[in-house]
C-alpha cells in the first residue's frame, strides 16, 4: 500500500500558489481518494469503466489535469482530479499528470524531466477559476496544442468561471459564467445528445443534484452540440434576478471543434458528491476518451427544442 502511495503522488506535482490549498490535507484528501478507488476496483475485479476502443499508437495517452484557482475554490477539486487518475489508471488508457499551477502549459523545453504540452495528449481544467497564472507566450502555445495539434481539451464545472479576460478561451470553450440561477438544487436535464459517448448512458429526462452554470450571452447553440440542458419547462423563474437569458436556454453539457482540437464541457461536478455519482464518472471517462479521439462524436449543432415554460 505505501508503494501505491508513492505512486500516486509522484503524480502530483505542487506549484507555488498551494499555500490557498493547504498542501498536507489536500494531499492527504487526495491520496485516501486514490486508494479508495482503486481498492474498489480491485475487490470488485475489474476497472471502473470498461469498454473496448483503440488504443494510441504503441504507447498510452497522456493527460494533463490542471487545477489552478484565483478565485473561489471548490471542495470537490481533489475529487476531479482523483477520479481522473483513477480512470486513465485502471482502464490502462492513459497516464495523468496532476498540477496546481500553470507551469506545464507551454511548449517551451527545460531540464531534467519537465513535460511540455507536446508530451501531453489531452488538457483538462478541474474547476479552474479567475484568471490563470498564463503569459502571452503560454496562451498562444495552449490554443496551437488544441487549435493546431488537434489535441483534447476537457472543461469540468468552473472551467466556465476562468480567463475572462482572454477572448480565445472563450471562444475556445464556448462560453463563460453568468451566475447559477438555482444554486445547488435539483435539476431537471433533458439529453440532447443522441449517441455521443460521453452522455448516452442517460436517460432522455432525468435529475442530478449539482449547481447548474448559466452561459453567457457569448453562448450559441450554432457553435457547439448541446447534448445536455435543463428542462426548462420545470424551473422556476419567480423573482430570480440571476436569470439573463431570455431564451431560457440553460446548457449542462457540450462538445465543439475548435480548429482541429476536440473540446468538451459541463457544468456538473460542483459538489464532491457528484463525484461518487457512476453517471457522471462515466460522462467525464467518456468525454476524455473522445477528446482522445479514442471514440466518435458528434459536434454538429441543433436548435433549441420547442419548450413550454411557466
């Protein structure tokens, strides 16, 4: 057990703004979190995903999880990341590299084992939030790995609530934060998303207790594939002054294209709980698989469904 230990967190590497997180508890949260996935695995005798898909080219993939925060912090992070590694770890598909700053987002070359974004297949932001600790030169190199390279990139939950002042981010993942109307509550999601790997597994109605992200007016249906989004037709718009979109279009989940790269977002995983939720590991394995390109997926946008409102 302790060599797993020290193999789990050989993973995890620090960055100099960890002093917000509080390291020895973060560390220790995140290694139990570990272990206890892999424990679970293992007494039930195989990985907790499973499906058959092609592997990269003689080696596995390479994931990167960065988890920065410059502003609120979520107590669901070391979950994310946990549940990651657990996935690439037990499905054998990928290797992850988990971090608290920015230092690995860039193509730039240094010494000794230092992995630049050209070792990397896939990004992943785990609830990022503000604005990054990214030079001008870290930017440009994040949207050529995506944009140019044709790499993944991953956004959970707050990865909305991030780089407000970085236009292509925007226009990268799709959209921004403008408030959760409902806070954490019961919500009802419509599946939108056919066949698409990452949200199959759902039914066409059903409920997920998490916070819900309102998308900013930059939010269109013409640039993405909404394959979740609230029932709109089951909220309550009564004296709510966070509501601003007068479509009442409220995304939960999307894939698009930016450039060559494979980009997928949803706004659920707010709380740690949602974490122990199969469904919503299952979203996230499947969504990385595809911006892996381990799958197939859709990307081709569709109107909003006619909807009956209160």
């Amino acid at each position: 057990m302790h060599a797993l230990l020290n193999g789990c967190c050989d993973k995890f590497i620090y960055g100099r703004d960890v002093m917000k997180f509080k390291r020895t508890a973060f560390l220790g949260a995140l290694a139990s979190l570990l272990l206890a996935g892999l424990l679970y695995s293992k007494l039930n005798g195989q990985p907790a995903q499973s499906g058959k898909i092609t592997m990269p080219p003689n080696r596995m993939a390479h994931v990167l999880v960065v988890s920065q925060t410059k502003g609120f912090q979520h107590d669901s992070v070391p979950d994310a990341m946990a549940n990651i590694y657990r996935m690439g770890h037990d499905s054998r598909l990928w290797e992850t590299t988990l971090r608290t700053d920015t230092e690995n987002i860039t193509k730039s070359k240094k010494e000794g084992n230092f992995k630049n974004l050209d070792y990397f297949d896939c990004l992943v932001f785990a609830s990022t939030t503000g604005e990054l600790d990214l030079s001008d030169d870290q930017k440009r190199d994040m949207m050529s790995f995506i944009k140019d390279d044709g790499k993944g990139f991953v956004g959970i939950h707050a990865a909305l609530d991030t780089n407000y002042k970085w236009p292509e981010y925007g226009e990268m993942i799709g959209a921004w934060f403008d408030q959760h109307p409902w806070m954490t509550f019961n919500a009802p999601i419509i599946n939108e998303g056919g066949d698409f790997p990452a949200t199959r597994h759902f039914p066409h109605a059903f409920t997920k207790r998490d916070e819900i992200y309102q998308p900013s007016k930059d939010f269109s249906r013409a640039n993405v594939n909404v394959l979740l989004s609230l029932d709109a037709s089951k909220l309550d718009y009564s004296n709510n002054p966070r509501i601003h979109r007068a479509d009442r279009d409220f995304a939960v989940a999307w894939s698009k294209m930016h450039g060559k790269g494979r980009v997928f977002y949803s706004t659920l995983g707010h709380t740690k709980e949602a974490w122990d939720d199969p469904d919503i590991q299952t979203m996230y394995f499947e969504a990385i698989k595809w911006a892996l390109h381990m799958t197939e997926g859709s990307t081709e946008s569709h109107p909003q469904a006619a909807i009956a409102t209160k």
